[in-house]
C-alpha cells in the first residue's frame, strides 16, 4: 500500500513536471546527473503538491540511508558545537539526515555502542579518541570512518603517503602554519617566558598540539617556564592559572590549547591576580570559536576557517560513497593566526 501510494505521487510530479519518472528520482539523489534546470523544475512541482520521497524505501532499495552518524564526546563545548550547526546545514542542503550520538569517554567498550549498526550510516565522523579504530571499523563494516586528525610537528605529510592504508579516511588539520606564526609573534613581541596551559593530556590532539607549541616556541626562542595541567574547560584553567602565576610572577606569554582555557586563564590574570593583558601578560589560544571575538576577551587565536572544514569532511563523505573499494581517503586544512587584543 505504502509503496503504490508512493508510486503514484512520483508519477504525478513526473506528469505535472514533464519528466520521466526515473528523473523525478534523480532529482532528490545529489549524487545523480540532472539537468539543473530540470531538477529545479521537477523539486518546484514536488513542492507544490507535497510530495517527498520515502527515505525508508529508498534505502531497502538503493541499500544508502543518506545518513551520517557523528560521535562525540560532549555538546556544550562551543567549538564541537559551532562545527556540528554548520555540519548538519551543509548535509542537510544535499540530502542527507544527521545522527548524533553522545559517547563517553572513559573506559569505553566498542560493544556500548554496537546498536548503532541498526541505523546503517552510510558514513561515520568520530570525533573522540576513546574510540578505537579498529573497533568502529569492525562496527561500521559498510561506512568506512572519517577521523579529524592533528598533524603534529614531527609528521610527515600524512597525504603524500601512498602507503597509508589503515582503513579509515582522514580530515588533517594541519596546525602548523598556525602555531608557527604564534609563536613568531610572541617572541618578535618581546616575550621571554611561556607556560602551556594543556587540555586532556589523555587525548591525542592535545599530545600532537603540545608537541607542535614547544617545539616552536624552543625554535623562536621562548623558554618555556611549565606545562600547566588542563582538561579544555573554563573553571580548571581559571584554578590552575592562579596557583601557578602566584608562585611564578615572571612569566609574560601564555598559549592555551583551545579557546576556554584561555578564557578562564584571562579571567584568573586580570580578574583574581590584578594583571594585565597584553601589557604583563600575553595570552593565545586555538580553535578561534566565535566567543573569542567577544570584546571582553578579543583574543589571539589559532584556528581554521570552520566552514572549509566541514566542506572538507562532506566532500570524504561524498567521495566515499562514489568509491566504496577505495584507498584511504584524506583532506587537509591548514591553520592560520588571527591575531587580536591579547597580544598587541
């Protein structure tokens, strides 16, 4: 019943349309060729009368459920936040559902997660180093995973390697550019000592950031007093920056591993030690989020246009749907700095 219901709707848009029902299909598939005269023609007319494909149908069919799964490890960071909105509205302009799934990130067991196969993603962006790869590969076997991987200062460029096969696809956020220019601008500032502020020194993307910070700094050379301990939030960074510039007055830069830490270390300098910034002490951060350019904070920042990210990751998605059998697959985005108050 379901399916003669949907059978004839298509074939009234093709009638109405002046188009074969074959085109009508193509029309709502971003992946087939159409005119796009005669696509925009064929959607007007669906429009018009109310009709919409049946996705459910469509999937038994073309075994695609044009839906992508997302994991994560949490919502109200502003940086996973931000890129997700962007995420959802650049899939959902070419046709595809989004799946949102919060994962914990310690002690994860694959098998805690093993009820997501029953949506059969056509493609999986994990954004969590609590996930093992080899335990999404095993769980997603037809929807290869995209990963979001930091290049770090040691590497290699990971796209150039055509013996990198390991079964999963990669966006590779070149932090480098970046940092490189933070560090220049700190030392061409006058700056003589930096601490890090680190964020979960449990994940990989803090390693490979902090790898890249001190490397850089020690090439321009700042001294680097301390890594301060973190975990990416607000209220740890405000505590650990009070203790720590208390017993070390003489430390004038300091470089944060993403936005809110720096927010919380500028509130602790300014707010609980009575110091400046810039004038005592400079402060960056990384991910350039938009509450960096808040006045309070105008801050320094490395981070990458967010909006050439997510391009980035639907064009893995697309590219991978049109070759299943394909070798890994990669983009890369750069960082740049965007320099604001908080050093000049």
């Amino acid at each position: 019943m379901v399916k003669n219901f949907e059978g004839s709707r298509a074939k009234e848009v093709a009638e109405r349309a002046g188009v074969s029902r074959s085109a009508v299909s193509r029309a709502f598939n971003p992946d087939s060729y159409l005119d796009p005269k005669k696509r925009a023609r064929i959607l007007k007319v669906a429009g018009e009368i109310g009709y919409q494909p049946n996705m459910a149908a469509r999937a038994m069919v073309s075994n695609r459920s044009h839906l992508v799964a997302v994991l994560l490890p949490a919502l109200q960071h502003p940086w996973e936040s931000q890129e997700l909105d962007v995420l959802i509205g650049e899939l959902q302009a070419i046709g595809f559902a989004t799946l949102v799934y919060k994962i914990p990130t310690a002690d994860l067991q694959i098998a805690q997660v093993s009820h997501l196969r029953a949506y059969n993603p056509d493609s999986v962006i994990v954004y969590s180093d609590g996930l093992p790869t080899e335990g999404v590969k095993s769980l997603f076997n037809r929807a290869r995973p995209i990963y979001p991987v930091y290049v770090d200062a040691d590497a290699c460029d990971l796209a150039s390697d055509s013996n990198i096969n390991q079964g999963f696809d990669r966006l590779e956020i070149d932090q480098r550019p970046g940092i490189r220019r933070a560090m220049g601008m700190l030392a061409g500032s006058g700056c003589k000592t930096m601490v890090w502020l680190a964020g979960d020194d449990s994940t990989q993307s803090n390693i490979d950031r902090q790898k890249v910070v001190l490397g850089y700094a020690k090439q321009y050379g700042l001294s680097v007093s301390e890594s301060i301990p973190g975990d990416y939030s607000y209220e740890r960074a405000r505590e650990e920056i009070c203790a720590y510039f208390r017993a070390h007055p003489m430390v004038d830069a300091l470089v944060a591993a993403n936005d809110v830490s720096a927010f919380g270390a500028m509130d602790a300098l300014r707010h609980d030690l009575g110091l400046k910034v810039p004038e005592d002490v400079k402060v960056v951060g990384f991910d350039n989020i938009r509450q960096s350019n808040w006045k309070s904070y105008d801050l320094t920042t490395v981070g990458m246009d967010i909006h050439q990210r997510v391009r980035a990751l639907v064009r893995l998605i697309r590219s991978r749907l049109k070759e299943p059998d394909a070798p890994d697959l990669y983009e890369r985005v750069e960082t740049r700095l965007i320099v604001r108050g908080t050093v000049i």
